[in-house]
C-alpha cells in the first residue's frame, strides 16, 4: 500500500527545487568548507560558514560519507557521521538544500539509512537530497565485514528497500537483509518522494541508474567529454522515463586566485582561476546540460571563508541574471 502523504515526483520538494530545473545551472559546496593539508581539516566555523552560503544563495550543501580514516586516501570529509552532522546543520539553516555525496549503501543496512534519511528530510522541512554510491575505499569493505566484490548486488537491492520502505506503508518484501511481512512500519516518512541520486557507475549500467536514480551525480572532465556524457544520459533517461527531468551533477575542485583574470591551471579534480575563468566555465557547462556543481575548496591556497564570498557575491548572481 502506497504512502498517502508523500508524493512520487521529486521534483516538488524543497531540497531539489532549490538544487535543479531544466536550463538551469545551480552551484553548492562539499563540507568541510575549509582549505586544508593532507587528509583531516580542522572543521573550525563551520556552522557560520554554511549559514554564510545559504545567505549568498549557494544551492546546497553536501555531507560525505566516511566511516574510516585511510591517510592515504587524502580526505576524510567532515570527520563527523553525515547524519549526525546533516542533523545538526539542517538546525542551523532555513533553506539551502542539505545534500549527501554520498551514502555508502552496501556498509549500512538499507532500514536504517532509510529511517535516518527520513528523519533529515522530516527535520529540515523537506530539504535533503540523497546521493549514494557503491563505495570507493577499498580499506572499509574488510574493515565492516563487507565482501567489496559483491558491491554491486549490495548497492541495488539496497536501494530497491529504501525505495520501498520510505514509499509505502507496511510493505512486504524480503530480500538478503531480512524481511517485513507487512505487520511492521518503518517511520518516519519523508515529505515528499525522497529524491535520491546514483553518484559515478556505482558499478551498474546507466540504464539501470536512470531508471531507479531521480538524478546522476558524475565527476569532472574535460568540457567535450561531459559534453558527450550529459548528452548521453539525456538519452538515456529519456527511453527509460519518457517525460521525466532527470538531472545531471558533477563535483569541482577550484582554487580561486585572488586576481580576476587569472587564466585557468589544473589542479587534481578541477583547476586554479580567477573568478572570470570560473563563471565562463559554469556558463559552458550549463550549455552543455549540467544542473549543479558541487565544489571542493580543500585545494585553496586563500581562506574558504574568502572564497565562498567573492563566489557567492560575484558569480552566483551573473548565473542566475
């Protein structure tokens, strides 16, 4: 029996409509907000900051999910368990989405990522998108017990419960995780359809993610390739959900140089420019069908704090002019 008090188009939630629409191109940041060495920011200020770019009308904010410390990873994200962190952050903002990128599904039972997912949707009044994956840190699938081969059986049926338990009322199912035989609820349900997004291949067929996925979350190249890849999904979704916007995200590290008109440099996942070069490549990539950017500031050679302003007051408003 279908959930009567959600509804299945998650387009109509707060979280995605702030973060997508056709034609449009949104900008949101990954905590932690901070330029940092090695693997484990400091996390000072954090809260300011994120107040701070729902102020200058960044689109989201993103959480990671990293349950374990590998030095040799070279991130840890923010440090906290992101729905301890989303909980708290959702309690210091109004209106910018709060994003995942991403749950890890096969280290977690698919029961409580559903509960905790529905519970952040519930608490930041319909504000959270959730991006998730099969998992990229070869360290953690021992560590939890996890065969990393099986990966991608894990991942789908996974996500086929959550669908199922946050959609409807004492369902029935049963699958390698255990079973509800439709005396059992789980609760509580978002407000909507939650949106949820596929991030990478999760090691599935893109048929496959623009069928369950309300949205694909990929990663930074070059500019014809994207091009060539956003198109594709287009294609994609539009044989498997005739008629349904699905949209198309990608991450980007950037070191914003204080000069304006410094020409664009590589860095790893992303380049160093001024803010010039940064809007005409956010301009390029909505021409080519990208909705949203998340960006990385772990690179910066100034303050975040410095950076998230002159982005928010600079180039946020030339996008949406």
């Amino acid at each position: 029996m279908l959930h009567v008090q959600g509804t299945a188009d998650p387009s109509v939630t707060p979280g995605f409509r702030r973060m997508f629409a056709p034609g449009r191109l949104t900008v949101g940041v990954f905590f932690p907000i901070e330029a940092f060495q090695r693997d484990q920011p400091t996390m000072r200020d954090q809260e300011r900051l994120a107040v701070r770019a729902e102020e200058l009308g960044y689109a989201a904010l993103w959480t990671r999910d990293v349950p374990l410390r590998d030095p040799n990873f070279g991130d840890l994200g923010q440090v906290y368990d992101p729905w301890v962190w989303l909980g708290w952050i959702a309690a210091q903002t109004r209106a910018i989405a709060l994003a995942t990128g991403s749950i890890v599904l096969p280290l977690r039972h698919p029961l409580h990522t559903a509960k905790a997912a529905a519970s952040v949707d519930r608490l930041s009044g319909g504000r959270f998108v959730m991006g998730v994956a099969s998992g990229d840190r070869p360290i953690e699938f021992p560590a939890f017990g996890v065969p990393s081969d099986a990966r991608d059986v894990l991942f789908r049926e996974s996500l086929v419960v959550i669908r199922q338990v946050l959609e409807e009322s004492f369902p029935t199912l049963r699958s390698r995780f255990g079973e509800m035989l439709g005396t059992v609820d789980l609760v509580p349900k978002p407000i909507g359809r939650l949106p949820i997004l596929v991030t990478g291949s999760s090691r599935q067929s893109p048929e496959w993610i623009a069928e369950h996925a309300d949205g694909w979350i990929t990663y930074p190249r070059a500019l014809e390739r994207q091009a060539d890849l956003a198109a594709r999904w287009r294609a994609t979704t539009a044989a498997v959900a005739p008629g349904r916007f699905k949209p198309f995200a990608q991450s980007l590290y950037v070191d914003l140089h204080s000069d304006p008109d410094h020409p664009p440099q590589p860095i790893h996942l992303g380049f160093r420019s001024g803010r010039k070069a940064l809007l005409g490549f956010l301009v390029a990539l909505r021409a080519i069908g990208v909705h949203h950017v998340i960006l990385n500031l772990k690179y910066g050679a100034r303050s975040a704090d410095d950076v998230l302003e002159e982005i928010g007051l600079e180039v946020l408003p030339q996008l949406t002019a």
